[in-house]
C-alpha cells in the first residue's frame, strides 16, 4: 500500500485539476534538458497569457527537488487518464 503525507495528496489534486493539455505541457517542459527547458520557461513567460503558468514553472526550476516531486506526479496522472 502506498502512503502519502496529506501535502503530496493537495499537490496530486491541484495537479490533477489542471486541463490535461495544460498538464501534458507542464509535463514536456518539465522534461527537457536544462537548456531547453530555460528557453521554453522563457518563451512560456514572454507571453502574457502564459505568464502565470510559467512562474510556476520558474518556481520549480528553483528547487529541484520539488521538480522532480511534481514530474514524478505529473508522470503518475498521465498514467491514471485515460487517453482522450
């Protein structure tokens, strides 16, 4: 059985909140190689619409660990969806 701590349970359902082609991009971005992952962030914030997401997006960049927390997360959704 797996367990999680009530705070991993909030960011699955936040997660999982998000419209799966919002989490599909997450996802890619989050995946990329360093450079590239920097340039689409960049891309991402240099447009208005997409300036929110791509705080986010900043945010994890700065703490690897919650990165890796939230692929792996993103990873597990993807997994549970059925595809469209």
């Amino acid at each position: 059985m797996e367990y999680r701590l009530p705070a991993e349970d909030a960011v699955a359902e936040h997660l999982a909140a998000y419209p799966p082609r919002v989490r599909s991009l997450m996802l890619e971005v989050l995946t990329l190689p360093d450079a590239e992952r920097a340039r689409g962030i960049g891309e991402l914030h240099a447009e208005e619409r997409s300036r929110g997401f791509a705080e986010v997006l900043i945010d994890l960049e700065e703490d690897p660990a919650a990165r890796a927390f939230v692929v792996g997360m993103l990873q597990e959704i993807e997994r549970r969806t059925p595809p469209a």
